[in-house]
C-alpha cells in the first residue's frame, strides 16, 4: 500500500468508478462528511492514517491504482483492469 495518496486522488478515482461520495464513505465506513472534507482539501494530507488506509483500501478493492508521482508527473489513478472495448 502506498503510504501518501493526495486528494485529488481520492476525487479522480471515485469519479473513475462512478461511485458517489455517499457510496465511497458506506464502503470504507467513515462519515459522509469526512469524504467530502478530504475531496475538498488542496494539499496533501496528513490527517488520520486510519481512515486514509480504509478510503484507500475501499477504493483499490473497487479496481483502482493509485499512480504514484514522479519527477515529470504529479500522482494519478488507473484503473487495474482494462475496460472491455
């Protein structure tokens, strides 16, 4: 598991997934209020490890790659699987 993922992330993966904030939170039972407080933040955060972990895992068992980044790119998701064409 990586040990950083940003907000942007966490915003850019659910919409990937189509999955609304309200499914996120039920998925990796936190708050409703606590999703929308981390999608809205602009910086990396450094809150509770805990819940980042749950969010993070709910989002990778929905099929998501968290995209580190890099010295040209800044971080991303993918999806883990093709979309069937």
């Amino acid at each position: 598991m990586r040990s950083v993922i940003f907000p942007v992330q966490i915003s850019a993966a659910r919409v990937l997934l189509g999955m609304s904030q309200k499914e996120l939170a039920s998925a990796a039972s936190v708050a409703l209020g606590t999703v929308k407080r981390i999608e809205a933040a602009r910086e990396e955060l450094t809150g509770n490890a805990q819940t980042m972990g749950r969010i993070q895992r709910a989002l990778e068992g929905a099929g998501i790659e968290f995209i580190e980044q890099d010295g040209r790119n800044g971080p991303g998701v993918r999806l883990r699987k093709p979309i069937p064409l």
